[in-house]
C-alpha cells in the first residue's frame, strides 16, 4: 500500500515537472491565455454588456404603397387601415425618386403627400426615407433618366436637387421626426445600377439636408452585417435591420444556390457589438425587424409551406420576443402590407398580433 501511495506521488510529481517545464515555453505560455481569452471574453461581455428590455417600447411600422400594390393591393386602403384599425404611432415611409421624378424637373409628389397629410392628421411620428436607395426591393429607385446622364457628376446634381425639392416640399409637416437619408447604402444587397453609392455623394446628401431642415437624420445599415459606426457618424441616428430566418443565395458563396439560413446570434450580441463599435444604443433605431417571409418569389405568392419556412406564427412570436430581449427603445416592424394580405385571405394572425402591440 505504501509503495503503491509513493509510485502515484512519484508519477504526480513527474507530471508536474513536465507542465512546469512545458509552461517555461513562451509560446505555450501565449497559446493557453488566447485559449482563456477566447472562452471567458464572451461570458464576460455577456455579463458586463448584456442588454435589459425596455419599458414603453415605441413600435412603429415601415409602409411600402410600392409594395402594397405588388403584392395586389390597393395601397390607400392599406395605409388607411394601419393608422385607425392597426393602430400604429410611428412610421417609417418611402419616397420613390423613381416615381416622384419620372420626368426630369417635374415631381409628382402626391403619394408620398397623401400618406405624409394623414400622418399629420393623426399627429403621428414619421421618418421618411429619400436618396437612390430606399426600402424594398430592388433597393435602388432612380428614374429612367437619371441612369442615362452622361457622368456622375450630373447624377450627383440630379440626385442633390431632388434631394432639395423633397426636403423643402415636405419640411413645414410637423408629423417628420427625422430623415432617412438613403438605405442601407454601402450594404451590397439589390439591384442598384451604376454608379455605385459612394461615400462622398452620402455626406453630401446628408450635408444638404442639414442645411435646410433642422430635424436629425437618419442613415441605414445592415444590423447582421454592416460595420455601424462608419455609417452612424454620417448622421445623427443610425437604423438597422434584425432578421432571423432568410432565404439568400450569400453573394454568390454557394455556387449560386440560394438557400434558407438562420443567423446563428443571439439576442444579446446587438448590444454588445453597439458597444464595442462605439454606437451609443438610444442612437440606434430597428428600423426593419423581419416580420414577413423571405423566400423564393413574392410573398403573395409563395404557398404556405414556403411561408413558414421564415415567417410561420411561432416565428413572428418568437422574433418580436427577441427584439424586445435586445434591449433596443424603438422597433419598426417590416410586412405590414403582407399582414393585411394575410387577414383578407383570412388569416389575420399576424394583423392582430401586431395590432395588440401598438394598442
């Protein structure tokens, strides 16, 4: 027995030798604290930076009429119907520069106008989205003409001066909280013609606004992929997507194969990137919380097996839960259009969902 006691302290001893000697390496030495670093830095973010649930969350709305009639429906009925029957206090809206200036100098502004005089009706809270590249898709709204300048220099002006003409038409509306100034502009996603959305012509963009509108402004970038911070100091605010379940073929990544894919984060790791980029969170707006499905075709069309691939019941559930985990003060959800689709095929689930959070 006591030999047996002495052989294992002669082996404990001989292995404590071996560790002395292997951590004597420096190498070794740096490799173990990488290793720690890498298995403590999340806990402890997670534990310092982890995000609380607001109290009196503001949930608003993103309204398309580009997007309500492409899905078949008759977009005034549907706006008229998210403000008194909804409910909704806060919207995002859409001026197409496609449609506003489908003939150069002469602008057509009464679907924005429409929208923007019931807002002010019912004193509601509007950010309105102006530039080239504006919600839904194929992201980029130029008119015809403007693609047919000789140089972009002459787009630039093009774009400054409707630009100038929207923000001075629309400014005297008291219901304008803020401007979007172009959407999600250096994130690679749509169809955008060249030129591609530069940096110079942004600040630019944002520039002129300031000069003739007091209000803060707003600029877009991707929440899952998108650096924040560049695309924050070119406004006062900065709005971000949350998705959670899409169907994308990844740039072209996988051969050309779209797939369906779930973003592998948590609800927590928005604040903690807002930290460590340096964004402070009450400057941070989720402009487009999935709300809708995305998959092959439009959503009016997809069968319902496609439908809940990315947007069944449980997953409108458990994305508005995780929206408020996050932690952020104001939501706007993305698919009111779709949602008013889905109650006149009588399914008005995600209607009513959505309607006891705005009540």
């Amino acid at each position: 027995m006591f030999n047996h006691k002495l052989s294992i302290k002669k082996q404990l001893d001989k292995a404590g030798s071996l560790i002395r000697r292997l951590f004597s390496l420096k190498i070794i030495r740096v490799v173990f604290i990488i290793l720690l670093t890498l298995i403590f830095a999340p806990i402890v973010l997670f534990i310092t930076l982890r995000p609380k649930v607001q109290s009196n969350i503001n949930y608003g709305v993103t309204f398309s009429d580009k997007y309500a009639e492409q899905i078949g429906l008759n977009w005034k009925e549907v706006y008229i119907k998210t403000l008194d029957d909804l409910g909704t206090k806060n919207l995002r809206l859409v001026a197409y520069w496609d449609e506003i200036e489908e003939v150069k100098d002469n602008y057509d502004y009464s679907n924005i106008k429409f929208q923007l005089d019931e807002a002010e009706k019912r004193n509601l809270n509007v950010i309105l989205s102006i530039g080239r590249k504006v919600p839904r898709y194929p992201e980029c709204f130029e008119p015809i003409w403007w693609k047919e300048l000789p140089s972009n220099n002459l787009r630039d002006q093009a774009l400054l001066e409707y630009i100038k003409e929207t923000v001075n038409t629309f400014k005297d509306y008291k219901s304008i909280k803020m401007w979007q100034v172009e959407n999600e502009p250096f994130w690679p996603f749509g169809v955008c013609d060249s030129p591609e959305i530069k940096k110079e012509t942004v600040i630019k963009e944002v520039e002129l606004t300031k000069s003739l509108d007091s209000r803060p402004i707003l600029v877009q970038d991707s929440g899952e992929g998108g650096l924040w911070k560049p695309t924050y100091k070119m406004g006062d605010y900065l709005g971000i997507s949350m998705y959670r379940k899409i169907w994308y073929d990844f740039w072209g990544v996988f051969f050309g194969k779209f797939i369906y894919f779930q973003y592998p984060l948590s609800h927590w790791t928005y604040k903690i990137k807002a930290n460590l980029v340096g964004v402070p969170m009450d400057k941070i707006i989720i402009t487009e919380l999935q709300g809708e499905p995305w998959g092959p075709g439009i959503n009016s069309e997809l069968s319902d097996e496609e439908r809940d691939k990315t947007m069944s019941k449980n997953d409108f559930l458990s994305t508005i839960s995780y929206a408020q985990k996050s932690g952020f003060k104001d939501l706007y959800l993305w698919g009111v259009e779709w949602w008013y689709f889905e109650k006149l095929q009588g399914n008005s689930f995600y209607w009513d969902t959505a309607k006891a959070l705005f009540k």
